[in-house]
C-alpha cells in the first residue's frame, strides 16, 4: 500500500522503529508514487508531542491555481506556521518546472531564522534544486554546525545527487516497498 493511501494512523507502524533524533543527518527515500508528505506529517506530530520544537518545511496540500496544474507547491513552515507558495502561477500551456525560487530563498529564510531555536529540523525534499547546488544546502549545512538533526526527503531520481553530496554523514531509510 502506498502511503497516499494511509492515513496517519496506518503509517506509524511503518515509522515505529525510527527515531528522528538518532543520527545528525537523515535521509527518507522515497520512489515517486509514495506521498512522504504523510511520513512528515506523522514525524512532526510525533516530535511535537514529544515536546520537541521543530524547525523546517513540509509539504501541505494546495489547491490548483489553474485546471489541470500537478505543480502548485505549498510549504508549511514548521516553527512558525505560516504557509509558502513555492510554485509560480504561469499559463496554462507553460511546459517545465514552476518552482518560484523567490518563494524557495523566503522558506530557507524563514527556516534559517529559528534555526538555533530547534531540536530537530525536517524538509520535504531534497529536489532539482537542491541536487544542482542550490536550495535547503544551506539549511542542512548550518542544522550540521549546530549539531541539530535534520530529517530530509530524497526521491529516488535524486539519491546520487544526494549520496555526492551528503557523503557518508547521511543515513537512509528507505521506504521501497513501504
């Protein structure tokens, strides 16, 4: 079963084992088809009652900005709330990505903030983005320096990108199968 089809409930047997705080640097990986936004949603709810405070960006849903859009992106900001628009309204026939980098650089700003103030940091992706040198590094280096854990999504198209430059401070769980 594909965690798009579980609710939060059936994805904490899946999550039983793993503890967030356990290594400084943590990879989920993930294959396209599985929504590990609803693995970040239960990591944060269990971190937060468990008292910890939470830095970083997950995913929320996010309603199109046009019929037939698969890539309007919102991002939850996790110390603070408040929601950010990451994809950029563009027409209809508009081919590739929609990231709006503008949107990107204000979440990293927004995490990079509160940064000192959490106990675990978690990020939706590391994505396109991210793989070609841009994006959360700077939030993962600086969560590193601060001896902060940090808990990030890499789908399975982006893992060597990830695995270069992660090296062997990263540890995996992979979620194949899942």
């Amino acid at each position: 079963m594909l965690a798009k089809d579980m609710d939060t409930a059936q994805l904490l047997p899946c999550l039983a084992d793993f503890d967030p705080l356990a290594h400084p640097l943590t990879a989920l990986v993930y294959d396209e088809d599985f929504a590990i936004g609803q693995v970040f949603r239960a990591i944060a709810e269990s971190a937060q009652g468990a008292g910890l405070r939470l830095g970083g960006v997950i995913e929320k849903a996010a309603p199109p900005l046009a019929p037939g859009r698969k890539c309007d992106m919102l991002l939850e900001d996790l110390a603070s709330g408040e929601i950010i628009r990451i994809s950029e309204n563009r027409s209809a026939l508009a081919r590739g990505c929609r990231l709006d980098l503008d949107g990107l650089a204000r979440a990293c700003a927004l995490v990079l903030g509160r940064l000192r103030e959490c106990d675990l940091v978690l990020l939706n992706k590391f994505g396109k983005t991210e793989a070609e040198g841009g994006g959360f590094r700077c939030i993962i280096s600086d969560a590193l320096a601060l001896d902060i854990p940090l808990v990030i999504g890499v789908p399975r198209r982006n893992l060597a990108a990830w695995r270069e430059f992660a090296g062997e401070l990263s540890f995996e769980r992979d979620f194949a199968g899942a």
